[in-house]
C-alpha cells in the first residue's frame, strides 16, 4: 500500500473527527464534560468494531477502551492512549480546516473577512515545510490535532493491519479518554483491569522527532481567605481586608519562578486565578517541577507562607489545599519497561527521523498513568502552535508518525 494511499485515509479520518466538536468545559465537574467527547466516542466504537477490534466499551465516564487480539505473534501487550477532547482558549468551539497544497512559502491568509493573517515572520518553523501541504484552521479556532491527529493516527494503523493480514502484532489495547486539558481526569477512569500492558504510548506533542519520557510533577492547589468586613468610616483596627492578604501570599512567591520566567527543567508556581469581594478571596495556583525533591519542597513552601499570615492576621480565616494532579512519567521507567524507549528509539533510526529528546512542561495522560506503574512515553503528531490559532500539521510529519506507530504495532 502506497504512500499516498495512507496519507489520504490520515487525512480523511483526521477531517471526519474534527467535525465533532468536542472542547473540554473546566466548570463542568461531570466526566466527560462536554457532549461532543460522547459523540466522537460513539463514532470511534463503531470504527473499532468494523475494524475487528473485541471488548469495545464506552463506560459511565465516557472512556472508550478495545483490544485488538494478537496474530502471529508473543509480543508483550502495548497499549495507546490518546484524549477526546480539545481545548477551550476562549475561541471558537466550530473547527473549519483548510488544506494548503504543496506550501509555497508565502504567508497564509487564514481568514479574509476578518484579516487573519498566519505570518511567516512570526511562525518561521512553516518555512521548513515548503513544498508539503498543510492543514490549518480558518483561524477563528484551535486545529485540534492536540489530539484528534492522535486519534486518527491510531485508527489509520489499526486500518492498515486488517488491510494487511500477513503483519503480525502483538496484543493491543486502546483507551479514548475525555477530559485530558482539565486536569487528566479521564484518564484516572480507565478500567485497568482491562488495559493490561506491559507499558503504552501517548502521541500528545508536537512537531517531527519529539520524543519525550520526562514530564513534569503537578499539582493544584487553593488559598481560600476569609476576611472581615466593616464599613470605611470605622474600619480601623477592624478591618481585615481578603485581598490585600492575597497580595501578600502571591508577594511570597519568587518571580523567577514563575512561567514566563523559566524554561527547560525550572519548576514554577503559577497564579492562575483571583476571585474575591470584601469578604472572601479565593487564589487558585498550579505547582510543577520536574525535580520531585523540588516539587515537595514548593509545596512546603507554600504551606509555610500560609502558616505565616495565620500569624499576621489573626482575625482572618486561612486555609489551603494542595492537590497532586499528576507526576513524572520517568520515576515509573525500570529494567522490566525501558524497552518502550528503546523500541521508539530503534524505529526513529529505521526511520531516519532525528530524535528530539526534551524534558516536557507539560503532562499528558502519561504523567497519570505513570501513578499507576505503567510506564507511557510520548512521540510527536507533528503539528505545531498547539492550543493556538495558528496552529499546523504537515502532512509528510503526521505521516512519520504514523508509521512510528505502526512499527511499534507490528512484530
């Protein structure tokens, strides 16, 4: 089967998923959140039956898991994981692809009525491209390859093996899961008793030869304040205003660490969030590091600075709650699973795609399963300006990355 012949069913089957929207809504604390996650669910399982896949099941959390049973072949069981939804930027939830034949180079009218332009001077990587098509949005939206080219990637390689009977594989399991941009919580609903893996694989970066086994530990966490309040004209020596107390807390923190400040394996504390009136404030912050040792220790930190302030306003109430979201998915590698990146290094030379190793800042649906011993690194879709308007996916990428995993399938 030809080149062109896969690139085209990569493409028809990337299309077809991003015509379900399927946005992530963090104020809803129901699993999935949104109903577009179901409906892309629903559209895969019945995929997935056509393709001979058993035990397709959509649970009460809309995960959508299947196996595909072993032929010919004593491979350990390998598993992918790959999330339903995509993100909410505050753009539109409407996703209208347009497809840029043999890339000249030039820059990008995106969207003529409302003069959106995708420059070349402000996205130079497009350069590298030149000569490849390239599929990008009308500009009103996120593309959404963050993570239906996933999808489409998997469901093309599960395609080219029914169409290709004489390919041995070993067991496969698949688990769709919603809710990945708010937190991984769809991937803490999978059904573990079916997903027994030796190890997995997420496709949840970005451009040619990314290959990453290193995220970041994460946490959340909440500073809830309660003041007193009193009128101005006899506020003295009453008055406890929430958020000056806020201000002080986030006075705390050091600004060299914090996001825009920091790079590689730097950790941060990011305030995400203020919300207050003359009584009550409440900051939401993020945590992560790399470093699990430093991870503690900026949770400590925290608790202390609160501690802190208890003592400086007295009359106030302080409270704060960290929660773990998720950790690094290279305190889960030992002898027993090291092979899952060995084997994607071995396929990248077989290849020839140059290996771009980077510690991520970020987590995928990895970093959880990773708390669970099972050991998922992540390669590359090939797409870029993920969660942007302005996002792209080459095609000669996606297709790389497709026949990464259908290597990794095969055997």
């Amino acid at each position: 089967m030809n080149e062109k012949i896969i690139k085209e069913k990569l493409q028809e089957n990337f299309l077809r998923y991003l015509t379900i929207s399927s946005q992530s809504d963090e104020k809803n604390e129901n699993i999935p959140s949104s109903v577009g996650q179901i409906e892309l669910a629903r559209l895969l399982q019945k995929e997935l039956e056509d393709l001979d896949l058993c035990q397709i099941e959509i649970n009460q959390y809309g995960v959508l898991q299947a196996r595909l049973p072993k032929r010919g072949s004593e491979k350990a069981p390998i598993g992918w994981v790959a999330h339903l939804d995509t993100v909410d930027v505050g753009l539109s939830d409407e996703i209208n692809p347009q497809i840029i034949k043999n890339y000249d180079g030039k820059d990008i009218i995106l969207n003529k009525e409302e003069k959106i332009i995708f420059s070349t001077k402000e996205n130079p990587e497009i350069l590298s491209y030149m000569g490849d098509d390239i599929i990008l949005t009308d500009g009103k939206s996120v593309l959404g390859a963050d993570n239906k080219a996933a999808i489409a990637n998997i469901m093309t390689a599960l395609w080219y093996l029914k169409e290709n009977p004489q390919i041995n594989h070993g067991e496969i399991y698949l688990a769709f899961v919603p809710d990945e941009e708010i937190g991984l919580r769809g991937s803490r609903k999978i059904d573990f008793d079916k997903f027994k893996v030796s190890y997995a694989y997420t496709i949840d970066c970005c451009k040619l030869g990314e290959l990453i086994y290193e995220t970041f530990n994460a946490a959340s966490g909440i500073l809830k304040i309660k003041g007193v309040s009193a009128h101005p004209m006899s506020a003295k020596g009453k008055l406890v205003n929430p958020i000056m107390i806020a201000h002080d807390f986030i006075n705390m923190l050091d600004r060299n660490k914090m996001p825009e400040n920091t790079e590689n394996r730097e950790g941060y504390v990011w305030i995400t969030d203020i919300n207050s009136d003359v009584l009550n404030c409440k900051v939401d912050f993020n945590i992560r590091n790399h470093d699990k040792e430093k991870f503690e220790e900026s949770k400590k930190y925290l608790i202390q600075a609160v501690d802190l302030l208890k003592e400086r306003y007295k009359k106030a109430e302080i409270s704060i709650e960290i929660t773990d979201v998720y950790s690094n998915i290279a305190d889960s590698i030992d002898e027993t699973n090291k092979v899952a990146i060995e084997n994607l290094k071995e396929i990248y030379k077989k290849l020839q795609i140059d290996p771009i190793i980077i510690p991520m800042r970020g987590g995928t649906d990895g970093s959880y399963l990773s708390t669970r011993g099972i050991f998922t690194p992540n390669y590359f879709t090939g797409a870029h300006n993920f969660h942007s308007n302005k996002e792209f996916l080459p095609m000669d990428s996606f297709y790389k990355s497709f026949l990464v995993t259908l290597e990794l399938m095969r055997g």
